[in-house]
C-alpha cells in the first residue's frame, strides 16, 4: 500500500488494540501511537487483575446498561458483539468461563493474559507500534484528514482513529488528550465526570470499617429530601477509609452522577427477609441471659456489631430479655435501612470509567467516523459512552474499536494507489467447546 494509504490508531488501550488488530488484519497498513511505555496498561488493571472481558446478555442488556446513550451502539453491536469478542480471543488462545451476573473472565482469572494476548496479536499481523510517541493535533485539510501532529513532528495518514481513553487513572496514560483532539477539529465534548466511582461518606463511621466487606446486601441510593429510593442493586460491596466501594456501588455511582438533589445510602444487611421475618426471630431469641452486644457479633461481621447497635439505640450490655418491643423496632429497621450519608463521589482520577466525551450525535455510529472531519474516526472511552459493572465496557470498547478499524480501512484501501488489498476479517470459528451461561468457553 502507499504511503498516504497508512491508517494511524492513537492510543494503545483496548480500543485502540481492537482498532488497530481489525484494520491490520482487513489489509491496512497500521501504525499505532501510545504515549506510555507500555500498551494496555489500564487493561491490566480490569475487574481488579481478572479482567471482566465482557457479559452473556443480549444486545438489549447492553444498551440498557449503557442507557441513556445506549442505542448508540446498536451500530457497533451490529458488526462486532460478544459472540466475535469471544472468537477473538479463543483465536488468540485466551479461553473464557462465565460467572453470576452474566459476567465473563478468562479461565486463568488473569487480566494480564488478555492484554500480553491483544498486544501479540497487533505485532503479530504487522502493525507498527510505536511507544512514548503522544499526538498533538489533527492534520486536515478541506474537511479532509491528512494526518496527525505529534510533540516532535508530524505523520501523514488516510485515516486517524482516536481511542485515547478517558480521564480516569491517568498513572495508566489517561489522561484526556483525545478530548482536547477531537475539539481542535470542532467536535463538541459532554462535560466530563466520573462514573464507576467510590462513593464518599459525610459520616465517619464507615471509616472505621475500611477494608470490610459485605456480600448478598442490597444498598439503595435514597432522595435526602423524601427517603424515597431512586435505585439500588443486590451484591457485594466495600467500605473503604472515605466511604464505600464495590461493584454494587460502582454501578449505583452512575445513578448518583446524574443526579441533581442530594442521595444518601441506605444498606439492607438482610434482604432475604423482610421486616417481619426478622421480628418474629427476634422475639424468639431475645430470651436468656445473654447481651444485645454478644447476640450481634454473632448475626454479622464482629467490627458491624458495636455500629449497628449504636445506630439501632440498644445498649451493647442491654440483656436480651430486656429488650423492649421499641428497641426491637428499631434494630429491625436499621438492619433493613442501614444509613451512609453521602457527600459526593470520589474523584475522577479514582473512577473506572469517565461519563462525558465526544458527543455521539456528531459520530456515525455504522462506522465510528467523525461527522466533522472526513477520515477521523473515534472509539472506546473518549465517547460520551459509559455502563455499569459487568464486562459492558469493555464490550463496547471492543466493538467500537472494531468497528473504526475495518472502517478505516476502507477507507485506506479506496485510498491505495493500485488495486485494492483484499480484506481479512478479524473473526473466525472457535473449536468446538461446550455451553458456559450461554456463552462457548473452554477449559
């Protein structure tokens, strides 16, 4: 191919990978810019080391977990959805195993397998990586990409596909350039925030609790005002020095970004039993001569007894027997609405993922180009696109990357002085392997 006919993928995440993989393997010559020293190193840091690859649910699933901006992807997901992920990386070795939730990992629980695997797959079909290499600009002309300028010249281009990341962790090289990109060129950029973030306590008590964890609790964000709840989720989370964490958290962040009045958390540390239940058990225990303190280190984690009884207003000491009807009352109810007063998120830089980006309305989503610039495409988290815990994310990242790399291609190839390379897709027929949640695996 010439020299103009080069497609050039800016940033070295899972976007980018996918972009440059798809667009080396469908004929294209590639290079790919990264301004770290190392691809993938946001990657490696997923579903806390094991990397959640993506999730058994439909396409609807995935949109809904995206919503509001979820149809958006019904482009992307047309091209590349699980099922080709999934074929991808049995290609290249990495055999899979689904979990609750619809969550699928790699077998070996390791997130560096996925990305040491996504990063030989780019050298292996020919792409040109290049490391510590960080983009300045969009070279265009006549609303036509020409290139890109980087920090020490410059390099000339069919094609650009910005999948730089977004705002959070930037130790990992997020650091928001593909924003500042995309708005040299008249994109318009949804304000920034963070999404999949630690929430942060106004009370001290969870602090006390750092490093505890709960699981098979429900916790619900509340309106302050009213005490009606706006959402909640079922699961495992975590307190941690500044508040609470963990998945179901993470997912109820999104609902708390987008909201206007002030939320607060409430904890049911028993949603298998409703209220009734619970009273009926305590006034069957409640005999004896044994304590309210000791009965409670025995119901839940020793360092939650000594804050539920606080909270609940029963003395630690107070015998069982003695425990009046009231008393009983409310230990029920803060067992069933442990509250957290919240202050706010945590910030961005501690986020999964970043709300805000690239307006989608100025993408097309069938091929990830830019509506401003002929030849610009974008794809991963520098769009206004963000999900809840599960594997959405990468999904989409996935996709979109896909998607902007075969497109790109075309588009270099139409570019080609002489005939036209011939296209190889990036999908293929795993082996047969049997049925894991709805989802082939191996292993």
């Amino acid at each position: 191919m010439s020299h103009r006919a080069r497609v050039i993928v800016v940033g070295g995440g899972p976007a980018g990978l996918l972009a440059a993989g798809s667009a080396a393997e469908a004929g294209a010559s590639v290079v790919l810019l990264e301004r770290g020293p190392k691809m993938g190193r946001k990657l490696r840091m997923t579903g806390k080391g094991r990397c959640n690859i993506t999730n058994a649910t439909d396409v609807e699933g995935f949109v809904r977990a995206f919503a509001p901006n979820g149809r958006f992807l019904y482009g992307p997901f047309a091209r590349f959805f699980r099922d080709d992920t999934l074929a991808l990386f049995e290609r290249l070795g990495v055999h899979v195993k689904g979990e609750r939730g619809g969550r699928i990992f790699p077998l070996s629980d390791s997130a560096l397998e996925v990305a040491a695997a996504l990063e030989r797959w780019v050298r292996d079909v020919g792409v040109d990586v290049r490391l510590n290499t960080r983009v300045k600009g969009i070279l265009s002309a006549d609303g036509r990409l020409q290139g890109v300028s980087l920090y020490h010249g410059s390099m000339d281009g069919a094609a650009a596909i910005i999948a730089t990341g977004g705002l959070s962790y930037p130790g990992t090289g997020s650091s928001g350039d593909g924003y500042a990109v995309a708005e040299s060129v008249g994109h318009s950029i949804v304000p920034t925030r963070p999404a999949l973030a630690p929430l942060l306590a106004d009370d001290r008590w969870p602090g006390t609790l750092s490093g505890l964890a709960l699981r098979n609790v429900r916790a619900s964000l509340a309106d302050r005002a009213t005490g009606k709840a706006v959402a909640s989720e079922f699961g495992e989370m975590l307190f941690t020095h500044t508040g609470v964490s963990g998945p179901i958290i993470l997912s109820l962040s999104r609902v708390y970004t987008r909201q206007s009045g002030p939320l607060d958390l409430r904890i049911d540390l028993k949603p298998a039993v409703s209220a009734e239940e619970l009273t009926a058990r305590f006034i069957r225990e409640f005999v004896g001569a044994g304590t309210f303190g000791v009965y409670l280190r025995q119901l839940m984690p020793k360092s939650l007894a000594p804050i539920v009884a606080d909270l609940s207003g029963v003395p630690a000491d107070r015998p069982l027997s003695a425990i009046r009807a009231s008393e009983r009352s409310a230990l029920v109810h803060t067992l069933k609405n442990l509250p957290i007063t919240l202050r706010g998120l945590a910030p961005i830089e501690q986020a999964i993922v970043t709300s805000g980006g690239v307006k989608l309305e100025e993408i097309d989503p069938r091929t990830l180009m830019s509506r401003r610039v002929d030849g610009l495409y974008f794809a991963g988290e520098v769009l206004d696109l963000d999900a809840m815990t599960g594997g959405y994310n990468l999904q989409a990242a996935f996709s979109t990357g896909y998607v902007a790399g075969v497109s790109a291609a075309a588009r270099a190839a139409a570019l080609t002085d002489g005939p036209e390379q011939p296209f190889r897709s990036v999908r293929s027929t795993p082996d047969p392997a049997p049925e894991l949640n709805g989802v082939r695996s191996r292993g």
